[in-house]
C-alpha cells in the first residue's frame, strides 16, 4: 500500500531524491533506482506511523472530553483573593460562557478577628479617599465594597443620599456651610457583622434582568461554590440538570493545538530524511574531491608509463572497495564496464564526468575524450598541469581547515584560562580577607 502510494508522490520529489542517491550510491543504474524508491518508501513509512500515532492522540484527548466527561477541580486563591473561572454551560437548546466567583478559603475565629482588624485599620487609612481628612471633605470618599486580600464584606449608610451617597460621590455644590454626616459603616462575614459610625463634615465645593434555565443554573453554581467555602479545591459537575459544564478554556483549544504540533513534526520528519539525503550527498561530494589529486597523479603516473586511457581507467576502477566503497571509483569502474560492453570511450568518458557532477571531473572527461579524438600529444603536459593545480588546491583546503579547528579550539582555550585563573586568584583573595 505505501509502496502504491509513494508511486504518487510529485514528480520533484522524486527527481530530488534521484539526484541525492546518484550523488552517492556505489551501484548500477538500476540498483539506483530501486535505491530511490526503497528510500523514499522508508520515509513515506517513517511518516505514515507517526501520523498514526497522533491521530491516536487526537482521538484519545477527544474522547476523554466527549464520551468521558469529568467534574471540573477548582483551587481557591491562596492570597485571599477572589478567582473567576469561565465556564460553558450546554442546555442542549442554548449555550452561554459564564464566570463563576471563587470565593477565598473561608476564616477560622482566629482568622476572622485578624481580617476584621485588618479591615478597620484600612478603613481609617483610606476612606477619606483624595480629602485631606474627614474633617474637610470636598471630594469623593472611598467605599470599597470589601477589603483587598480579605474576605469582609462592607455596606454603607449615609443616611442622606442628596449629599453622599453609597459609592463614596460626594454632592456638596449647593451647600452654604460645612455640615456633619454620620456614615455607618457595616463590616460582615458570614454572619459576624460591625457597625461602625464615622462622622464625615461636609465642605462646601463642586460636585460628581431575566430568568432563564442558565440562571438557575449559575445560581446552583455559586451554591456549590458557597457549600465548599471551607475547601481549598472542590469540584464542580460535568452536568448540572441535563446541562453540560466544561471549562471555557479549556478542550477548546487543546485539540487544534495538538492537531497543529502533529503535523509540524510530520513536516519536520519528512524534512530530516530529506535533509539526511543531502548530507550524504555532501560527504559523498566531499570524499570525491579530496581523492581528485590522487587520481590525477595516476592518470599521470600511468599514461606516462605508456598506458592507454581505457586501460589506466580499468586501473583506476579496479581499486573500487566494495568493503569500504567509494563513490568516486564506483564510477570509474562503471565506465570501464561500459567500454567493455562496447560503448565507445568518449561517450564513456563524458558520462563518467557527468555522474559525478563536480567540476574538475568533468574537465578530466573533456581532457581523456578529446584527446582520443585529436591524440595524446599533449595530454600528459596539460595532465601534470592539472596536477600541480589540483594539489595546490588540496593544500589551501588543509591550511583552511587547520584554520577552522584552531578557530573551533579557541574558546575551550578561553575558557580554560578563565579556569586558571580562578584557580590562581581565588586562593590569593581569600588569603587577603
């Protein structure tokens, strides 16, 4: 099946990886090919069960969520602090997200006296909000409805909602003289409650639903809250009178993002074989041209012993090493085989220069071929050139590549010193102190 598959990848795959395998493989023609194909339905396999296994994930979280719904865990805020949660309510006729309050662990008696201290205390630092005290109001009074970090609740009694009213705005434009306001102030938690009188003086100045089945189920919500008030986590049903509870979010964003990672690795799996494949083709590259001087100093060494070109060819396939192989006299032996088969010497030659696809090579074929169309005279001098440039070469890659490792081992030098030298002055510090 995957084999069948393969067959239809685009014609560019294809054609890439033909061109990565020539670059490397030590075969025939046809041994080639079955190597492109038998490569690329590994990697079409490699791909095909890893999108199996995240199909598996994606089916397996989805089914967590929508054939096994779980009660939702809820953790109160160890701060003190009130939390919202978004959940989705599912009716099954209508849908609606809804914030659920969180309320704070509920106090011990010791707890409790310490929040109400702690309110009275805030409540005489800041009530007077921007006013320089409450003996000169002019402005807005500050009257939280509770205490930050604390549970207690406050309501307010002015008593006059014509001058100030319950949210601290203060209306005193009309006023003639100052005037003395008794706020009443109630504190309470749970069913604890104080009543605290502050008088405010007045300066003169300027001044300042419908019920549903998701309501009832809102209110059964903030009653389930309620009655685990003294838990730091609590649960809340997955369905609330036939209606569906989920967390807003999450489920809703778990299974795209996992579809995405799933198909990022897949791209990123097919790219690493293709990136594999040019690795190969580049040590393959490299290999071929470190052994190019070598192979030029044998045509030289042999053809000036008075050998032909196909023989000094058959010479240089003949050292093909099926042990430890190289790509470069696989094609050398190739040819050879070719000429042996009677396909004529430049043809040979002209292929073998373009198999290999590297530069020097194919000037080495152009160089054998014509010489064998307009004589040997003068290939040995233009060889030995060729020579002398191929091992001047050969050393300017060495010297770049003493270069690079003195480069690479700098930095384990750098650090090495700064080694020594902690070594050194740490002792010679510490003697000091």
């Amino acid at each position: 099946m995957i084999e069948k598959w393969v067959r239809h990848l685009p014609e560019t795959a294809v054609r890439n990886r033909r061109e990565y395998i020539r670059s490397y493989f030590c075969g025939s023609r046809e041994e080639q090919e079955k190597e492109v194909w038998r490569s690329l339905s590994e990697q079409w396999r490699k791909v095909f069960l890893a999108a199996c296994v995240f199909l598996g994930v994606i089916f397996l979280a989805a089914g967590s969520e929508w054939l096994g719904a779980k009660d939702i865990s809820i953790h109160r805020d160890r701060d003190g602090e009130e939390l919202n949660r978004e959940l989705n309510i599912d009716t099954g006729k209508e849908k609606e997200s809804y914030d659920l309050i969180i309320h704070p662990k509920a106090y011990t008696e010791k707890e409790e006296r310490k929040a109400f201290d702690k309110a009275k205390s805030y409540l005489k630092k800041h009530m007077k909000g921007d006013n320089p005290s409450l003996n000169e109001v002019k402005g807005r009074l500050h009257f939280p409805e509770q205490i930050p970090g604390n549970q207690v609740k406050i309501s307010w009694d002015t008593g006059d909602l014509s001058l100030i009213d319950e949210a601290g705005n203060v209306f005193n434009e009309d006023l003639k003289e100052p005037v003395i306001i008794k706020v009443n102030t109630s504190l309470s938690y749970g069913e604890h409650r104080e009543m605290i009188m502050t008088p405010v003086r007045l300066v003169p100045g300027q001044a300042d639903k419908k019920g549903t089945k998701i309501d009832g189920i809102k209110k059964k919500l903030e009653q389930i809250e309620k009655e685990n008030a003294g838990k730091d986590t609590f649960r809340i049903p997955s369905s609330i009178n036939g209606s569906e509870i989920t967390e807003a979010d999450k489920g809703n964003g778990r299974l795209p993002a996992l579809a995405a990672i799933g198909i990022l690795c897949l791209v990123l799996l097919w790219y690493t074989e293709e990136e594999r494949q040019k690795q190969k083709k580049a040590k393959a590259m490299k290999e071929t041209m470190e052994e190019y001087p070598m192979i030029i100093s044998r045509f030289v060494l042999l053809l000036g012993a008075g050998m032909t070109i196909q023989g000094a060819v058959h010479s240089i396939g003949s050292s093909f090493d099926r042990d430890h192989p190289k790509f470069v006299y696989r094609q050398f032996q190739q040819a050879d085989k070719k000429i042996a088969l009677g396909m004529s010497q430049a043809q040979a030659l002209r292929e073998l220069g373009s198999s290999i696809q590297l530069p020097c090579y194919k000037k080495l074929s152009v160089l054998l071929s014509q010489s064998l169309l307009r004589g040997t005279r003068d290939l040995l001098s233009r060889l030995e050139e060729e020579e002398t440039e191929a091992f001047s070469e050969r050393k300017e890659t060495a010297r770049r590549k003493g270069e690079e490792a003195s480069t690479k081992l700098l930095m384990p030098m750098i650090l090495m010193l700064i080694v020594i030298l902690t070594l050194l002055m740490v002792p010679a510090f510490l003697s000091f102190s």
